[in-house]
C-alpha cells in the first residue's frame, strides 16, 4: 500500500510541476506515479478537505 500524501508533497508537486511541466517527471523526482501528480495538480479526485486547504495556502 502506497504511503499517503502529505500537505507538503502537494505544494512540492505544485513546485516541481511549474518548473518541470510534466506530470511523470515530478512523479519520478518524487517517488510517485504521474497519475497521483496530476490528481495533486488539478486538485480533482482528491478529498475535498485537500482542495479545500491547498487552495487556502497558495491565497494566503
């Protein structure tokens, strides 16, 4: 079973994606599969407590 990802995963994906633009390039740097990044990224399938807080991080 895959570890879950952390608040701080999200925003390093975030990070990773605007400098690499490129879903399976983040997920190799991180350990992760492309497919979990771009979940991460778009904010799309993720529990809605996710979205909720991510987008209150990059407002604030």
């Amino acid at each position: 079973m895959a570890a879950r990802v952390t608040p701080a995963e999200i925003v390093e994906m975030q990070r990773l994606y605007n400098q690499l633009g490129n879903y399976a390039a983040v997920g190799r740097k991180m350990n992760r599969s492309g497919s979990t990044v771009a979940r991460y990224i778009k904010l799309k399938g993720t529990p809605a407590i996710v979205a909720h807080t991510f987008k209150e991080v990059v407002r604030g």
